[in-house]
C-alpha cells in the first residue's frame, strides 16, 4: 500500500510541474510579458530553461522513492543494454544537429538583444527542417530522449513510475508544440504531419517535401 501511495505523491507533484512548465510556455503567457516588459523577453528562453531544469531538480528531490526493484540485469546483459542507450544518446546529438542549439537554449535571443536587432518574436525564431532524423520523426529528440532512459541495467518502481510519466509530457509537449508550427508554417508543417510520424518511426517514411510539391503541381 505504501508504494501505491508513493507513486500517486509522484504523479501528483509531476503533474503540478507540468502545469507549470506548460502554463510558463504558453503564447499567451509571452505575449503578456512581451506587452510589458518590451524587448526584455528576449531574457525569457534562458531563464525559462533554468527555471525548468531548477523545479525538475526540486521535484526529484521532493518525491518519494520507492526502492522496489522491477529488474536488475545480470552480467553481460547489463553492459549490453548500455549499447542502445549509448546509440540513442548519439541520437539526440544528431537531432541538435538539425537545430540552432543557441536558439533553443535562449543565447541567441539575448545576443539579438544587446545587437539592438531584436524583432517581434516572443522568445525565439522558430525554423522548419526536414533534414537528417526530422525525415523519419517529427520530433527526434523526444523519440531519442526516450530510447536513452528506456534501456536501463536496473530498474525500480521510482525510476519506471518517472520514466512513464516523462513518456506523456513528451507526447503532450508534442501536441502543443505541433499547434504552434500549424499556426506559424500553416500548409509546409500540415503536409509534413501527414506524412512523418509524430515520435516513434512506425511505419518507417522518409519525407520528400519537393515529392510532394511536384504531386500537387501535377494535380493542378
């Protein structure tokens, strides 16, 4: 019963960081803060970030941890899982390569700032790639962030009970997300949705944008 208990405390504080986190990310939330404080959001990716990475750390320490094993492998097999873990960390520094990192930490936005050539975005420029892992998923870095805690030596109800609850917040954060790139890149994201899978590659595609430009010329 204790441990059941444990895991509703887990959801329960995972839950209150999500709200926030999302609520923090939300367009409104920016343009608020962008009618206020003028060109000073360009500040709000950075420490938006920290703030994130801050309150996961509270929320690790805050939470129980139930130390009931799930599986603890046996040797060679506990090396071995660390192949596939070691191949999606590679994974997602191949998916950063398709991004503007700084733009994603926050650190262009503030050089923009300082350059006096800050525009009317809220906290960053968001670009459309379908190159290297983006042709296969539309999120890579979620599919690869997974795979990477997925193989684990050894698990225990606290890490399993966290690990699902990261899965959905990344299937969320994806929705919401596909929402704002719907909006900003209106038909471009549209056909790339329906072709692409959202996260897990299944079925394997590899997207074509100029295939399917040269369709639509050819149905006109």
């Amino acid at each position: 019963m204790s441990y059941v208990i444990d895991v509703l405390i887990i959801v329960a504080l995972f839950t209150l960081y999500s709200i926030i986190h999302s609520f923090l990310a939300s367009t409104e939330i920016k343009k608020s803060l962008r009618k206020h404080f003028g060109d000073l959001i360009a500040f709000y990716r950075l420490v938006y970030n920290i703030f994130s990475i801050a309150s996961l750390y509270l929320l690790y320490e805050a939470s129980p941890k139930p130390h009931l094993i799930i599986y603890d492998l046996p040797k060679p097999f506990d090396i071995i899982i660390l192949v596939p873990q070691f191949a999606a960390l590679m994974g997602i520094f191949w998916s950063f390569n398709y991004i503007c990192v700084k733009e994603f930490l926050g650190l262009n936005q503030i050089k923009r700032y300082f350059n006096k050539s800050y525009n009317s975005e809220l906290d960053e420029e968001s670009t459309l790639t379908f190159s290297g892992p983006y042709k296969y998923t539309r999120h890579p870095v979620y599919l690869f962030s997974i795979l990477f805690l997925a193989f684990r030596p050894t698990m225990d109800l606290f890490y399993l009970t966290f690990f699902l609850l990261i899965v959905v917040y990344f299937y969320a954060g994806s929705v919401f997300e596909e929402k704002k790139m719907r909006s900003q890149f209106g038909e471009d994201y549209i056909n790339y949705q329906n072709a692409v899978p959202r996260i897990l590659p299944f079925p394997l595609k590899v997207y074509n944008p100029e295939a399917i430009q040269m369709n639509d010329e050819i149905k006109e």
